[in-house]
C-alpha cells in the first residue's frame, strides 16, 4: 500500500501526559487540536510541521482531532495516558483511508465513516433550516430517525468492545444519553432520568465535543423563565467542581443562558447566577478581580427594577428636535424603549422583527404601542442612522433620539450590547426588561389570559 502520509502519536508515561507527533511525508498542512468545551484549548493549536512535532504542554486523556488544509476535513481520535500507536493514511480523503494501530481508534474511524455516510440528512436539514423551517423537539427526532438509529446500534455495540474506563466509551455512552432524549417542558420524569445519566463527575467529559451539547439538551427540558433556568442550573452546578478547570467553562455557558433574552426575567436570573456562582465562588476558580466585575454587574442589573419609573430619557433625534421619553410614554398604553446600532447585524434582523412583532400585538389587542428607539451606535452617521430607518421600515409610532458617546444612560439600562429592549407602561414603569420578540408576546399572551378585556 502506498501511504503518502504516517502519523505516529507516543504519548509519555505520565500522570497527565505530554505528547510527541512524529509525521512523514505530509501532503497537506496538519492542524492538532483538542476538543474542549466552547471550543477553548487547554494546548496550543500547533500546526504539524516537518517530522515531528513536540509540546510540553499537559494533557489529559481526551478526543482530539488532525485537521487537513485546505479541504478542513477532520479525523477524530482518543488519547488516553500511556498511549502509543499510529494512524495511516492511503489516500485524499483522509476519513475514508485512515486506519490506527490501535483497536479503540479504528472503532473510532469506522464510527466516523459511519457518520459521514448520512451527510446527505445533514445537508437536507440544513436546506430546511435555510428555508425557515421550525423543528420542534419531536420533529426534529423525526427528521433524523434512521441516522439516529444506525449511530446509536454501533456505538452499543462498540461499547462491548471499549476499555470502559476510555473517553471514547464515555462519549459514545453520552451520545447514546441525547439521542435517546427528546425534551419536553411538562415530562418531569424523563427530565430527572436524562440529568441522572449525565456522568458530570468524569472531568473526562469536559475533553469531548459533547459537554456543552449535554447541558443545552437538560436545559431545553426547563420552560423559558428565569425561576424554571435556575432550578436546572442549580442541580447541573451541583455536580461540579467548583475548582474544576471545567467550572469556568460551564460558568461562561451558564451566564449565556441566564442572560438570554428569550428567557422571560432573565435580568433577575442573571443576576442571581452571577451573584451565588461568581462572586460567591470560594474554590479560587475566579480571581479577586474578576469577582469584583460580577458583584458590579449584578449590582447594575439589580437597579433595573420592575414597575419602578424608568430614567428619563431627553434627547434629540433625527430633525434635531427634543424628544422625551416620559412624555411619549405617556401617550402611549404601552411603550418599547429600544438600544440598536444602525452597523450592527442583530439588529438589522431583531429590531424589525420586534417592531413587527409589536404591530401584530397592538392590532389583535387593540392597544397604542408607541417605539422609543435609542441610536446607540457613538459617531455612526447621520446618512447610515437614516437609511437604517429607511431600509428596515422602522417608522410606525416610532421616535428616534441619538445616545451621545459616554452618556450615562448607557449604563443606567445596561445597553452596552446592541440590540437591548425594554417595555414600559403608560406611567413610564419598567414592566419587562431584556425582552426579545418572544418575550414580548409572551408577557402580553399573560397580560391577555389574566385580563380577557385588556385594555
């Protein structure tokens, strides 16, 4: 067999073994990674050159990963301490030729040839996806019924055959666990059983490319509101080590969701989280100055009370003539105070979709929802703030003011991210804060159900 390309990976009789990459005859550049949660490294991205490749830094038994220029196709493997074995490789397509010396790898490789075989449903998804189409849970499921299946027969299979002390096992055993799942808000006891199979204690888990998919899968069992997030994040937080490397990563993860703004009083979540998981971190995963950071914002978040008046806004907006946002406010049942920037992405998508989102609200209640909208984009010009207005059709009931640079204001709302939303009533009182569209219907689909007449 003609190989143009031989890997050898040797991996040290250590504790946490360093590794050593001898290569030869390398057609392509090779790229070494390892698969860590939110896609952060623990080694360096080190790029295979010459014969031999060496690092002193700490590793610990994990799936890593070769990736080829320019085709960025990738072959994964696992590396567990006082590993040594090599993988080959006959042709292109790195994937399709690979084989390794040692037994646990070529599962691997045949798992990953297996996987590649169903790129077309992936590819199909995708064009759904692309079209516009909504998956629920169940029809997602669906969708990939027969790829889910086949996956999930071989890695049975496999696992009979694995060390099971191996990452490779454990992540086959994790992926078994989501694709077994199919979230629903109300199966509480489908919820306690997927959470139970979880294996957070193997510190393993954090070096697969499954971490994060697990705790996004547990979550989805929660209903989107803050008290419902905290209980989840609560029991999955429990689990681990508060001076675990993994601790940052699912803190980061975690802080994402509780600031989400599908999450209806997401502002409160956050807050709380950063407050008990942040600053009340006693394991040293955060140093003294980080700590400090989280105490001010949940301090700045905490001011954002509900039903207290909301602080004045009195600026000039696109005439030049001065708007008040209290007196707007108050002609007004109900009013979206909006910070966007006229250069920012999310905002060309989320601020028409929350305006149209409000029209359809104010027709089917019969209610006069006026739009109070912040140019929070310091030293964009007056042509772009224009033409954004323009082009995106944000014009109904609608007051636009420009936020000079360094204004207060941006740190009375928090509006140091763009797009930021916030409802008022008519007295001026904040009643829903870091809302997005689907926040926004819900608080009034509640609003509806406990007040059939409103308004």
């Amino acid at each position: 067999m003609n190989r143009f390309f031989a890997l050898l990976l040797f991996i040290p009789l250590f504790t946490q073994a360093q590794f050593k990459i001898t290569v030869s005859r390398t057609k392509d550049p090779v790229y070494f990674r390892g698969t860590l949660f939110d896609e952060k490294n623990y080694l360096a991205k080190d790029t295979v050159r010459g014969t031999l490749l060496t690092s002193k830094t700490p590793i610990k038994g994990g799936i890593y990963y070769l990736q080829f220029a320019p085709s960025k196709e990738r072959i994964y493997f696992n590396i567990e301490n006082n590993d040594k074995f090599a993988l080959t490789f006959s042709g292109p397509a790195y994937v399709a030729s690979a084989h390794s010396s040692d037994p646990k790898n070529e599962v691997f490789l045949n798992y990953q040839r297996l996987e590649k075989s169903f790129s077309v449903i992936d590819s199909l998804y995708q064009v759904e996806i692309a079209r516009g189409r909504k998956f629920k849970f169940a029809e997602k499921a669906a969708f990939f019924q027969s790829k889910t299946a086949a996956l999930v027969a071989f890695r049975k299979k496999a696992l009979a055959t694995l060390p099971p002390s191996s990452t490779l096992a454990l992540y086959f055993k994790s992926l078994n666990t989501l694709d077994e799942s199919v979230p629903s808000r109300t199966d509480y006891a489908a919820r306690s059983k997927f959470f139970s199979r979880i294996p957070f204690s193997d510190g393993k888990l954090l070096f697969t490319p499954v971490f994060r998919s697990l705790l996004v899968e547990y979550l989805s069992y929660y209903p989107l509101q803050a008290d419902s997030i905290r209980v989840g994040v609560e029991k999955a937080m429990s689990k681990i080590d508060c001076g675990a490397k993994s601790y940052p990563f699912v803190f980061d993860y975690f802080s994402s969701v509780m600031k989400n703004r599908n999450i209806v009083g997401n502002t409160e979540g956050y807050a709380w989280f950063l407050t008990k998981y942040g600053v009340g971190n006693a394991c040293g995963a955060f140093t003294a100055a980080q700590k400090k950071a989280f105490k001010e914002e949940a301090e700045k978040l905490s001011a954002l009370k509900s039903n207290a008046v909301a602080a004045n806004i009195v600026l000039k907006d696109t005439a030049g003539a001065t708007q008040d946002l209290h007196k707007f406010a108050s002609e007004n049942d109900y009013t979206l105070l909006m910070f966007y920037a006229p250069t920012c992405d999310h905002c060309q998508k989320e601020v028409p979709e929350i305006d149209s989102t409000t029209s359809v609200i104010s027709r089917i209640m019969n209610l006069k929802i006026g739009r109070f909208a912040v140019c929070n984009d310091p030293g964009v010009s007056r042509a772009v703030w224009l033409d954004f207005i323009s082009k995106y059709r944000v014009n109904t009931n609608v007051l636009h003011v420009d936020l000079p640079a360094n204004s207060p204001l941006r740190s009375t709302y928090d509006a140091f991210s763009n797009p930021t939303f916030y409802l008022l009533n008519r007295k001026g009182e904040i009643v829903a804060k870091k809302i997005s569209p689907t926040t926004l219907r819900k608080y009034f689909a509640g609003l509806q159900s406990s007040r059939p007449n409103v308004p």
